[in-house]
C-alpha cells in the first residue's frame, strides 16, 4: 500500500514539474527562421548540413537560456522545407515562410532555386542567404539574397592558381552535369583558367545527373591529357563516381572542384582513388577554429550521429542573422532595417580564434554587401579525411 502511494506521488511530481518545465520554455517568445533547401537526392548532403547547422545552434541556444535581442529573450524555432533541388518546390517553399510570417531563410542552395525564389522573397519582405553563385542574385537592384559561402568564381582562381605555381599544372579540363548550376560553374572556371595563362584543352563534355557509368563521358577528356581536370559544380554523389571512373581510365593528374564534398560519401565511393582531391571545404581548420566552433561541431555529433566538414561553413548563415537582428532590434521584421544595417555591421567573430568578425562583404565581387565574410578553405582529401590545402579569404 505504502509503494503504491509512492508511485502515485512520484508521477504527481513528475506531471508538476513537466508543466513548470513547459511553462518556463513558454516563457521565451519564439523567432522562428527559415530553411528552403535540398536534403534528398544526390546533392541532399548540401542541404542536410545546412538544416542539421542550424538545428543543432537552435537547440544549444535553447538550451542555454534563448537569444536576447532588445529587450526580449526568444527560442529560436528553425522551419524547413526540402525543395528537392526543384525551383518549383523552392518557391513553394519560400510562399510557406512568407506565410508563416517569417522574414529570415536560409537557402536555397543550387542557382536555379535561389533564381526561382527572389520574386516571393522580395515581394513578402524576405531577406535570404542561398548557396548559390549567380552575381545577379546579389548585385544591384537585387538587395535581398546574401551569398552565405565562397563563390566559384572566388576560390576556383586561388585554386588554379597555387595548383600552377607550386604543382606545374599547364593544361586543365572541364566536365560538367548538364545542368545550369553545373555549365555556369564551369563556363566560369574555364574564365580564371584562361585569366591566368592555363591552357583548356576540354571544355564540352557533359553528362546527365542519373548517369551512373561515367567511363564513356571520360574517355574523350582523358584523351587530351590534361594536368588538371576539374569537376564543375559536382554534386557530392557524382563526385566519387567521376573520381573512380578517371582513375579507372588510368588518369594520374589533379583533380579539383569549387564545390564543398562530404568525406563520408567520398570515402564508400571511391575509396583511396579519392585520395588527392581537392575542393572546397568548411570554413575552418584545427588551427583556426575557436573553443566554440569545438563544441559546436561536438554538439552536431551528438546530436546527427556525424559530422560533414562543410557545416564550418553553414553554422554561419543563422550566427549572422541574428547578430544583426541584435545590432538592430527593429530589423526582427522589418527586412529594410536589416538592410540599413549591413554595411556598418560588425561583431566578434564566434568560430575563430583571435579577433576575427563577422561582417558582410561582397564589394568586389557585387558592388554591394551582399555575402557574409567566411574563410575560404580549400581543402584535400586524403585517406578518408580532409586535410587543409589552403586558406584564404576574399573582400
């Protein structure tokens, strides 16, 4: 009798203290931010980091106490919607946030879907960051898209640049999927390339998205030997396939990308082949990367079961976001507000070690602040892991 009244009494307390639990978590308002972007098919892994970075600095934030802005303390709710890589369901996507009274979202994160969404972001009062190269989203009149990473254009001539000068590469070829994203990449790398005096011995050779045996795409590139054969705008589940198929074919030289790639699928695709690629990484490097990006990148662990590099770069876009909602508490909705802030805006750079910021930069390449300042970190895979080749930084 006496045990069962002290089960009785021990779910009573356990009910009470659920509830002051809840009310305390009611407490805080909620900020809600968006997520338009592709986490399923052969580019997903793009977009997963994206939404599994802003999750897992949501629910720390949470954790500890929300983020103050003014005078109000709010839980950050991240929305998502996976636009499957499809500008239809990314604008779909867009028109729910807007509908949802949501003025912050990240992505998309391919050209054709943050192209498609600028109608809906811009008419609804949305400022968004995409992943996506296109100068027109970021140049003048356009005034709401952020680029939240390093463009191709950006780090594709650093690339090519020390792969001449330290490596002796002369001649380089393209290949590209058959697709906007992919052909303007490469239209775009074969401009450094020349820019910097290398010869393009194949610039032509496409291949569609679901191809899955690459070796008759390849066999016409490797015939014109080039030093350097660079894999424009590949998705991370084409890269391994590319990368086996050209080694297979018995090629020895460098192979590059401007895209970010996850090891994982890196490693159960191509194995050692993979070993001596190079692409874009996240931005951070054990030597650069703070007490905060540590537990970070501890905390999207715990929390995925994994870890993708490129999330160094994607923790980004949300710190920036609020930061400058923070600077100027009357930007939480109203997107000119933030606008007006960007320019001027600064602040202590969380994920790097000594006085790094953050602040918008872009001019060069935009006219405008319209992209968030990352390090460019480029780096090369080599035995199941990345390894930094460089890093660098733009303006």
């Amino acid at each position: 009798m006496k045990r069962r009244t002290l089960v009785k009494t021990s779910i009573v307390a356990a009910v009470v203290a659920t509830m002051h639990t809840g009310a305390a978590w009611a407490e805080n308002p909620i900020l809600k931010i968006g997520f338009v972007g592709v986490t399923s098919g052969p580019a997903a892994a793009w977009g997963i980091s994206n939404q599994r970075s802003m999750e897992t600095r949501a629910a720390w934030i949470n954790e500890t106490g929300g983020y103050t802005i003014g005078d109000t303390t709010y839980d950050i709710e991240i929305v998502s919607f996976d636009d499957q890589k499809d500008p239809k369901r990314a604008i779909a996507g867009m028109e729910k946030m807007a509908n949802e009274g949501i003025h912050y979202v990240v992505g998309p994160n391919v050209d054709d879907g943050a192209a498609a969404v600028r109608p809906v972001a811009e008419a609804n009062g949305i400022m968004y960051f995409p992943y996506a190269f296109p100068k027109e989203l970021y140049t003048a009149p356009a005034s709401n898209a952020v680029l939240g990473m390093i463009a191709n254009y950006q780090s594709g001539p650093a690339i090519y640049k020390l792969l001449r000068d330290e490596k002796g590469v002369k001649t380089v070829a393209f290949v590209a999927a058959n697709e906007s994203d992919p052909l303007s990449q490469r239209d775009g790398g074969v401009a450094a390339a020349e820019a910097l005096g290398l010869e393009v011995v194949s610039s032509n050779v496409t291949y569609q998205v679901d191809t899955t045996d690459f070796t008759p795409v390849l066999t016409p590139v490797m015939r014109s030997q080039p030093d350097l054969l660079v894999l424009s705008g590949v998705s991370p589940a084409n890269a391994p396939q590319l990368i086996r198929s050209a080694r297979e074919l018995g090629f020895q030289g460098l192979i590059s990308t401007e895209t970010a790639q996850d090891a994982i699928v890196l490693s159960e695709g191509a194995g050692d082949l993979a070993n001596g690629f190079i692409s874009v990484g996240g931005a951070s490097t054990p030597e650069i990367a703070s007490d905060m990006m540590i537990e970070f990148v501890d905390r999207y662990t715990e929390m995925f079961g994994e870890y993708n590099d490129e999330s160094n770069t994607k923790v980004y876009a949300l710190e920036y976001i609020l930061e400058t909602i923070k600077a100027n508490p009357a930007a939480i909705d109203n997107v000119a507000e933030f606008k007006k802030t960007m320019d001027s805006f600064e602040a202590p750079n969380p994920y790097m070690k000594g006085d790094a910021v953050l602040k918008y930069v872009g001019t060069t390449s935009f006219g405008q602040r319209r992209q968030v300042a990352v390090p460019l970190v480029v780096n090369v895979f080599q035995d199941g892991k990345f390894e930094t080749l460089f890093v660098a930084e733009v303006d």
